[in-house]
C-alpha cells in the first residue's frame, strides 16, 4: 500500500548505433530488502502471468526460459534492487540493442534477486507488482515513451 513505481526509457547510442537504458525508481516498498524486476513482454493483465515472459534481445526458444545462455542480464534488462532504510532504490539497465517494436511492455517486480544457475536462471519468485510501460514502438508512430 503506498508503494510507487516509476521507469523511465532512454533510447540511442553513438551515431548510426542502437542502444536502450532503462531506469526504475521505487519508494514504499519493505526497508532493506532484494527484489528482482525485469521488462515482460506483454502489459499487465488481471492475472501474475498476463505479462508474459521476460523480454530477450535473443530468444530463448525454449519458455519459460531458465537457460544462462538467454536468461541473463546481458540478454534480458534486469533491474534487481536493495531498498533502503526508507524502502526507497533505483537501478538501472543498459544494453547496446534496442527493443523490437511492440514487444516490451511492462516491468515486473519480483519477490527476490534474480537467480543465474542453469534451471533457475531468470528466476526471482512471485511477481508482486507490475507497471505497463509505453517503451518505444508500443504506443504510436512517433516512439512516444516514458
């Protein structure tokens, strides 16, 4: 209750190169605590699922992915996070690709740190909250995004 998320997606890199940076800010979450949070494919829907699978730059053609090679955060934008004392933190991911148009949509944050062990790979629990997220090529022609 009284939690607040906010993301925010920068696009563009050196001249003629792709690259995405997404920033997450939280506050009111429990005090010194891990979460996970990664972009989905899909928006938020009525059930934990409806967002789908985390997004990949490369896709793993086996999903739910738990494979390293694909569930990474190379492949993947992971915003794992420690709240401060006052439940507050910001992270931040940046790659040198851009997301395909249409198919990143939401942010997910997960009830612990992301695990990398081949099977568990991607893995952070039960999705506590999700936020829609307008990334670029999901909301007109015109990339508008926040």
């Amino acid at each position: 209750m009284g939690a607040r998320i906010s993301v925010v997606e920068q696009v563009g890199g050196p001249v003629g190169g792709a690259a995405t940076s997404v920033r997450l800010q939280v506050s009111g979450l429990l005090p010194n605590r891990v979460y996970g949070a990664h972009v989905h494919t899909k928006p938020c829907g009525r059930t934990p699922d409806a967002s789908g699978p985390h997004y990949q730059n490369v896709k793993d053609p086996n999903q739910p992915s738990t494979d390293p090679a694909y569930a990474n955060p190379e492949n993947e934008v992971w915003l794992d996070f420690r709240t401060d004392a006052q439940g507050r933190a910001t992270a931040e991911s940046r790659h040198d690709w851009s997301f395909r148009p249409g198919e990143a949509r939401s942010v997910i944050i997960h009830e612990h740190g992301t695990a990398t062990k081949p099977g568990e790979a991607g893995m952070a629990g039960t999705r506590l909250a999700c936020l829609t997220v307008p990334f670029v090529g999901t909301t007109d022609e015109r990339g508008t995004a926040s």
